[in-house]
C-alpha cells in the first residue's frame, strides 16, 4: 500500500494559451492524476502574467496552480508528463504544508480556516509545543538567526581589528616618546 500525500503543482503554460486552453490543460492532467491513483482537490487558473525572464522565447506565460492528493510513487510520474508536454515551459510539483495556501487568489473558507488551525502554531504564552506555522517561518526564524550569528562575528572580528590597531598606535606612541627623550 502507497503512502499519499497533498502536493501542490504549479505549471506555466505558453503566452499564446487562452484561459479555454489552461482549463483543457487542467481536465486532462486531472484525468491523468486520477489514472495514477489520486485526486484534484482545488485548482487556480492565475491567468497570463509576464515572465521574469524569457523561458523558451515566451515573454509571458498562464500561470496555473493544483493541489492534488497523490500517491508518493506516482509524482515521479506526473513531474515526468509534465516536463515532456509540449504546451508546459516550467512547472513545479512540492509537498504541500497545507491545502489553503495564505495569499491565494480564492478566500478560505472558514470550515477550512477552522480544520487548520491546530497545524498553523499556537498562541502566545501557550505551554504546548506545535510545529511551525510554514515551513516559509521556518526558513525565516532560521535565517534570521543565522545573521544574528554573521552579525556577532563580525562584530567579535571588528572588535579584535580594533584591538590591534589601537596596539599599532600605542607602539608607535611609545615609540615616538621614547625618540623624544633620547
């Protein structure tokens, strides 16, 4: 038996694909989840938006978004079909956190808002430890807390660089009162 796993799969299609062409993309790749054994569970057409830089000679492309329930050996599969479609010039399959994402173009409903929850953190002053609010929090406690480490270094070497420069001018000090009295 399988393991199954939400995933979230974001593809762009050509600039010259029409929001009837995206929707067809959509049917037949749902049609190709369920024949790897999993499901469909929300979809979002995003809609044209320009590119950050030219992928295969399009300066735009349809932006398209599904989270889909899968089996773990399937993805493989699906990342595959994905990358050999003619009419797909990138796409993205990751382990969804959750199947609400924050920022999405559609509002969470608020029986879903309430199924999440307890997966999104507790409140301050809480005794229960829980995992983090997204693994974007994650990355960011993470990497904050390795500045605060850059930044004590540095301050510790800048600190010893003064400490010898004040050392050079001591020596040069005595050595100037030293000439002096001589």
């Amino acid at each position: 038996m399988s393991t199954t796993n939400q995933y979230e799969a974001t593809f762009i299609l050509g600039e010259d694909a029409t929001p009837e062409q995206a929707t067809a993309k959509v049917t037949s790749l749902t049609e190709t989840i369920k024949g790897f054994g999993g499901s469909v569970s929300k979809q979002e057409l995003w809609g044209k938006r320009e590119l950050a830089y030219p992928i295969k000679r399009n300066r735009a492309g349809f932006y398209v978004t599904l989270w889909l329930e899968l089996p773990a050996k399937s993805v493989s599969d699906l990342e595959k079909d994905l990358r050999f479609d003619e009419s797909v010039i990138r796409s993205l399959v990751t382990l969804a956190y959750t199947t609400a994402q924050p920022g999405s173009l559609y509002p969470v409903t608020e029986e879903e808002a309430e199924k999440e929850k307890p997966a999104r953190g507790s409140k301050r002053g809480s005794t229960e430890t829980t995992e983090p609010a997204s693994a974007e929090a994650e990355l960011r406690r993470t990497s904050s807390r390795s500045k605060k480490a850059d930044k004590a270094e540095e301050a510790t070497e800048e600190s010893s660089e003064t400490e010898e420069e004040r050392m050079e001018k001591l020596d040069a000090a005595l050595g100037d009162i030293l000439k002096d009295e001589a």
